[in-house]
C-alpha cells in the first residue's frame, strides 16, 4: 500500500510541479515577488498532498527566535541538505527568499526562466576562486535590499547519518556579507529519501537553531556552524528513526 502511494504522490508532485511552470510564465512580465510566489505555492502545495496521500506531516522547531510571522530582513540561511524537500517546503517561512544554486539549473527552459526572474544566485562549480567571488558580490548585492539568502552548505544532498562535507564557501560568505546566519537542521532525508521514489509516513522536523551573529572568525564560525548542524540533526534522526520505528515502517 505504500509503494502505491508513493508511486500517486510522485505522479501528483510532478504534475503539479508542470502544471504550475506553465502558470508562471505569465509571472515572467510581472514583479519579481510573483514568481516568488508561485514557488511559494509549488511548496504549500507539495507539502499538502504529502501529508493527504502518505501521511508525512511537518513540524517546525525554533522559528520563534527569529519572528512571529514570516522572516523577514537580511540573512543567511544554512540548512541541512538531506532530500529534495528542503528545496520547496521552507519557501512558505521566507518573506524575500533567494537561493544558491549550480548554474545548470537556470539552463532548464521555464523552470530557469524563473528562476532568473526571482533572482536566484548561480554558481559555476567549475570556475573555482572566481566562482566563490562572482557568488559572494551577488549575494551581496541581493542581501542588501533585505534578502534572506539560503544556502546548503555541503553543497549536494548527504544521506541521513552520511558524514559531513562541508565546504568553505559558507564561511568566506559569512565572513564578507556581515549578516547573522541561522542554522537549519532537519531529518527530511529519512521520510523522502534522496535517489528514491518511496515517500514515508512520519512527521519531518525542522528545527532553526539560535543565530550565529556576524563578526567571528571564519574558521570559528565554520566549525560551530557545522557542530551546531550536526549535533541538532543527529538528535532528530533519532527522533524520527523511533517514529519509523512505533509507526512499523
């Protein structure tokens, strides 16, 4: 019954995912923010029929050390990367949201048009230094009309209880855009797993960990923004592990 499941939500995902690109584009004449929020949607939308269709709910821990609405203001965000869920589900919590991402994504005909038009910030993976200077000045750039920028530190997806790889960009950002940087740790990779079409039942947390504020040491700031990450995100592996585990997953 489960692979069911998974196989109708995948169906629905994909196409509500097409569904919406061809609904953006009449987003593409208009202000920036309307894309925005069309991604908006994608993610409330995806995030639904996840939990209607398999039964995957989400909690969000510690978001009332940043507001009591949406966040707002100049940021980095530094989240965990375990699944693609993380990509869509945490658009709803951003008021002016931007992402790091490879520059092949913004080549894909609609779904890069968009993402141009939101003002996404590419990076060439293959330009080495260069890259980390053309990804720091935008990011510069768009932080300072009061843009939350999110970022995945290991730069590609890490498997639930994989060792860490962090790389070095994270800390070079913080220590050149002087704006706190909230961690972000989560057990999302346990519930949609990378490489896979099951999706599992449960309840995905997400939890904000206290900001880290400007000003540290860029070695400093690295090794706490990853001992943050990662102690937080073994604790709710755990978590979800037992949750699996009483649900007879």
């Amino acid at each position: 019954m489960l692979i069911v499941r998974s196989i109708f939500y995948n169906l629905l995902f994909y196409l509500n995912l097409v569904v919406l690109l061809f609904v953006a584009l009449l987003t593409l004449t208009m202000p920036r923010k309307a894309v925005l929020k069309m991604a908006e949607t994608w993610g409330r939308v995806s995030v639904w029929l996840l939990r209607v269709v398999v039964g995957t709910k989400v909690e969000f821990r510690g978001l009332e050390r940043l507001t009591s609405g949406r966040i707002k203001g100049p940021l980095i965000v530094a989240a965990k990367h375990q699944s693609t869920w993380e990509t869509f589900a945490l658009l709803k919590l951003f008021d002016d949201f931007t992402f790091i991402v490879k520059r092949e994504l913004m080549w894909i005909p609609i779904f890069g048009w968009c993402m141009w038009k939101g003002r996404m910030i590419p990076v060439d993976r293959g330009a080495g230094s260069q890259a980390l200077n053309d990804m720091t000045a935008r990011a510069r750039q768009e932080i300072r009309t009061g843009r939350q920028l999110i970022i995945f530190p290991e730069g590609t997806r890490r498997a639930p209880g994989a060792e860490p790889r962090y790389k070095f960009g994270v800390a070079h950002l913080y220590g050149e855009v002087g704006v706190p940087c909230v961690p972000v740790a989560l057990n999302s990779g346990l519930f949609w797993p990378r490489r896979a079409f099951m999706r599992l039942p449960g309840t995905i947390v997400v939890e904000f960990l206290p900001p880290i504020p400007p000003g540290m040491d860029k070695q400093a700031f690295f090794a706490r923004l990853q001992s943050d990450i990662e102690t937080a995100t073994a604790r709710l592996i755990e978590e979800g592990k037992a949750e699996l585990k009483r649900l007879g997953v």
